[in-house]
C-alpha cells in the first residue's frame, strides 16, 4: 500500500491530499471549514516549534499531513478530528505510528488533557471559540496555531 506524506513537496503534498479524498470518496465540509494543509512552509513553521519529548494535542488533525510530520518528532500527539469520515484515513495515514492516539469528537466537548503543546491549522468557522477554550482550559508551554489572515489580524489589532 502506497505511503502517503512521506515528503515536504508542495506538489507531492497536495497529490496526496487529493489522492486520499478521491480513494475514500470524501469532499471536504464547508459547515467544518475544513481546509487540507499543503503547504511545506506551514508544516515547517510548525516543526520547528516541536521537540522529541513534547506532549502534543492537535486541533483538527483532518488527513493527518501535519499529524505524520509531528508524530515523527514529538513523543505523543493526541489528534483530535470531528469528523468521522476521516477517522479511516487518519488510520491508515498514521498506522505506523504507536505515539498517536486518535479521537472522533468535536474538540470544544474534550475535557483538558495533560500536554506540552498544542497544534492546529484552526476551522476558521470556529477560531475564537477554539483559542477561548485552550486559554481558559488548558496549560501549555506553547500553542502553534494556523489562523486566517483576516481573523489573526483582527485578534492583533490594538482595541
């Protein structure tokens, strides 16, 4: 069976992506935003924030690219996907790796888990939400978030 996100190639990246959607018949949601990250830079903005002895949880892991990458850095990641449609996927794509645990549920029910980072190409749909719970909710050394522009704009404005 072909392995997939095996390297930071925008274009084998996004071959990927849209080789396991067609392969498992799924269209992205829009009531999720979801958004499929394949973007070498992003995915090494996020690394470079990782270390081996990091207890990750991730925010919408959707087709584990991001998830893969930091399962091969981190000591545990916990990968968080709502939708199950993906869970298969996610199965596959990450069956290699035993530091991975893999849950179905909408992140915004999850009761706080024991981590070092969290990580999330954020559903822009529900960014204020999601960075209200992980500051209420959880302690954490660092949170590696990818926002829309627009939204990280506005959460950077002066008041």
């Amino acid at each position: 069976m072909k392995k997939f996100f095996n390297t930071l190639s925008r274009r084998d990246l996004l071959n990927d992506t849209m080789d396991l959607l067609k392969m498992f018949g799924v269209k992205p949601f829009k009531r999720f935003s979801q958004n499929f990250i394949v973007d070498p830079d992003a995915i090494k903005i996020f690394l470079e924030n990782i270390s081996e002895s990091d207890i990750v949880l991730e925010i919408g892991a959707g087709l584990g690219t991001l998830t893969k990458f930091i399962a091969s850095k981190a000591k545990k990641v916990t990968a968080i996907e709502i939708d199950y449609r993906l869970i298969p996927i996610l199965n596959m794509v990450l069956e290699e790796y035993n530091n991975v645990e893999i849950i179905n549920m909408d992140f915004l029910k999850l009761k706080p888990i024991n981590i070092d980072k969290i990580v999330s190409n954020i559903p822009y749909n529900i960014s204020s939400l999601i960075i209200e719970k992980i500051v209420k909710e959880y302690k954490f050394s660092k949170a590696i978030l990818g926002l829309q522009k627009e939204f990280g704009l506005r959460m950077a404005a002066e008041p």
